[in-house]
C-alpha cells in the first residue's frame, strides 16, 4: 500500500531522531561508536572482522580452486571496460593531487573490505561525495552509470534517492542525504589490467572489478526504507524489489507441500527455534552482509534441480534479477556461470509466503549467494519487519567477491603474487 511508511513515523522530537539532528557525518559516527548504544554494539563487533585475510565466503571452511579460472571475455560478453577507463580518467582529472591521492588503493587493497549499508560511516575510505563539488560527485557517478547496465544504474541510483527523500522526511539531511556514500578506486584504470571502484553508504554498496575484459560485481548490498518516494522531485518511484519479492514467492507457489516445508528452515522472522545469534542486531537473517568476507555458511532448504521445473526456471530468474546490475554481457557470463552449478544450488526461506508476508530466502551456490530480506524499523517506528522495509545481499563465494580470485591470478602471471 503506497504510503504505508507514513504510518510509522516518530514524532519530531523523539529521541532517536532529536539527538543526531543537525550532526555532520564525522560528529555522527563519533555518535554511533557510543559503548553501549545499538550502533556502538556494531561498530565494536564489525571493526577487526576487515583486517582478517581475505578468503571468501564458503559453505564449509573449504575454499575451492578451479572455479574461476581468469579467461579473456567470451565475444559479445565483454565489459564496457573503455568507457569505464574514460569515465575513471575524467573523475581524477577532476580531483586535486590530494584528493587523488586519497580516491585510490591498490587493486588488493585490504580497504575493499571496509565497504558498510548503515547510515553511519564507520569507515571513511576514499572521497565522502556530500563534501565535493557537484562536479565530482556527478562524474563518480557517470563512473557508476558507465560501469553498469542502465536498468542496474537506475535501481542503485534509486537507492540513493530514496536515502536523500527519507532524510527529508525525518529531517536528517545531514545523516540521511542522497550524496551520503564513498567513492573509491582500487587499481590504475586500465584495457585489460585489473582495477575496479567501490560505492558505499546508507542502503547501497557496490563493489566493481574488471580485469581481461570481464567483470566481478560483489559484494552488492541494496536496500530500501521505505521502498517508495511518494513526494517531491522523485515522487512516484516505486517497488525497485517487486521484481525479487513476486519471484520468491511465485517460487514458493510453485512447490509441492513437502517441498515448501523443507524450504521453509524458520516459519517465523524471529523463531523459538533459531539457534543464538541466527537474527542479528543490524543484519537480521542476512549471513552475507557487510565484514562477513570470510563466512561459513552451510546451505539449507531444497535443491533447485529437485524442484518442478517452473520453480527451477524462477530460481535462476531470482539469480539473473540479483545480478541485473551487470552489463548484459557480463552478466551472459555470469548466468552461465551460475547455470554450471545448478546442482549444487539450494533455496531456503525464513517466514510467510503469501503475497503480502514479510520473508527472508536466500539462493546458494559455490558460486553464489542471493539474499533478501525484510526489516525492522530504523529510522521509522516499527519493532517487527514491514514489507516497505527491504534489504538485499549479493556475494560471490569461494573467493571471487572484489574479483580476488581473478585479480590474484594475474599477478601470478605477472610475477607480482
């Protein structure tokens, strides 16, 4: 129901929102690192997880080799990697020596790994682009737009917007603006060399890579809260999820009872039966968000090609849908990728699945993990999850997440591993 958030707003003065009005983001995640607080408790237990080497995410422990070999892009499937160099090139040439200085990191840099979704900045790695000139800010994201397929650039995009409209709302501009996101690049800019960019901030996090014509697009986190504008410049953006929540539960359907039991591994959000730990404070049900590079997390529910072929057919729509940020090309790689495993993919779900419940479910495979999940209220009044409250994680397992497993295998050749 459009307008539904509205509902859920604090007064004015409430102290949630009354003790950060008015804060600049540095004076806010001084804010948020409060010992005790909500935010404090996050900050405490993310911090020293980005320093732990890199491995990637596994559903064992078990790292396997082989699943990403480093091949130049099939034809027809490369990344738009000459526009990406241009638009890469003007962003720095419209920096100072400083700020230059200050945008780029090597391509294996460990700050890749700072990336957070929450409001706050609990790292401030590359350039905050609410403190640059509207000329970089609009060439950091023509470096976006060029990079991304247009339908993948709108819905990031449309994440940013929905920040900036929600801080109108609440009146936080200074922590909820549609500017409020890093920008960094890692690597030099280059045909066929690796480098890449990150964008993070509140509710959008995008990491890029490219490297012999191909690109790696993970970790991505996008959400929304709400998922709507329904006033001002942008009114009438809507749904950038309805695409991902009618497939879950058109999947769910489409099931046989039994098979919609073993899919179902928690009937509720928060259930008596979930071991400590299984809802975090910040991730919820997510297992695949921010600091959780090197995770374990074992699959569960049902396998894909045990499931009755329209299902079968909706899975791989949810994982072209998860991956929709990508060219058409790389992602005509990606699918086939994706594909290749379909026996080893598995789709759980946490909660209702009739149109109009709150749910979790998460696609599973060596080579990748799709996520989506309903939330509790943040910055609206709300202690259970709403369906205008979503958040969405996608990683690529087994070490491919920041491209690593490619970038890797290139200094290797190179002699520089």
């Amino acid at each position: 129901m459009s307008g539904e958030f509205r509902e859920y707003l604090f007064p004015h003065d409430h102290p949630r929102l009354a003790d950060v009005r008015g804060l600049d983001p540095y004076a806010y995640r001084e804010h948020a690192r409060t010992p005790g607080t909500f935010t404090g408790g996050l900050v405490e237990g993310w911090t020293p997880l980005y320093r732990n080497e890199f491995r990637g995410v596994t559903e064992n422990g078990t790292l396997r080799d082989g699943l990403y070999p480093l091949t130049p892009a099939e034809p027809g499937e490369e990344a738009p990697v000459a526009a990406m160099v241009a638009a890469a090139e003007d962003l720095l040439a419209a920096l100072s020596e400083a700020d230059r200085a200050r945008v780029c990191f090597a391509v294996d840099a460990v700050e890749w790994q700072t990336w957070a979704n929450p409001e706050f900045m609990q790292f401030d790695t590359g350039l905050r682009l609410e403190f640059q000139p509207p000329e970089v800010r609009e060439k950091a994201l023509a470096l976006v737009r060029a990079s991304l397929s247009p339908e993948g650039f709108e819905l990031a995009h449309a994440m940013m917007l929905i920040n900036g409209f929600l801080g109108d709302v609440v009146d936080l501009p200074t922590v909820l603006g549609e500017w409020s996101y890093n920008i960094a690049l890692y690597g030099t800019p280059d045909p066929r060399a690796p480098w890449g960019w990150q964008l993070y901030g509140h509710h959008c996090a995008v990491n890029c890579l490219v490297v012999e014509g191909r690109m790696a697009l993970s970790p991505v986190f996008l959400g929304a809260e709400p998922d709507e504008i329904d006033a001002g410049p942008h009114a009438g953006l809507t749904g950038p999820f309805a695409d991902r929540i009618e497939l879950g539960t058109a999947l769910m359907a489409a099931l046989t009872d039994e098979q919609r039991r073993q899919a179902t591994v928690y009937a509720q959000m928060v259930d008596p039966a979930m071991p400590e730990g299984r809802v975090h404070p910040g991730d919820e049900r997510h297992l695949a968000g921010a600091f959780q590079d090197n995770r374990v997390i074992a699959a569960e529910g049902v396998r894909v090609v045990d499931l009755p072929e329209p299902a079968r057919r909706l899975a791989l729509q949810i994982a072209e849908t998860a991956d929709r940020l990508l060219p058409a090309g790389p992602r005509a790689a990606r699918m086939r990728e994706i594909e290749a495993h379909l026996d080893e993919t598995w789709f759980s779900w946490i909660g209702g699945s009739q149109p109009g419940d709150v749910f979790y479910y998460r696609l599973q495979s060596p080579v990748l993990i799709a996520e989506l999940d309903h939330h509790c209220g943040v910055f609206l009044d709300y202690d259970t999850p709403k369906p205008f409250h979503i958040h969405t994680v996608l990683r690529t397992p087994h070490g491919n997440d920041y491209g690593r497993a490619w970038v890797r295998q290139w200094q290797e050749r190179a002699g520089t591993a």
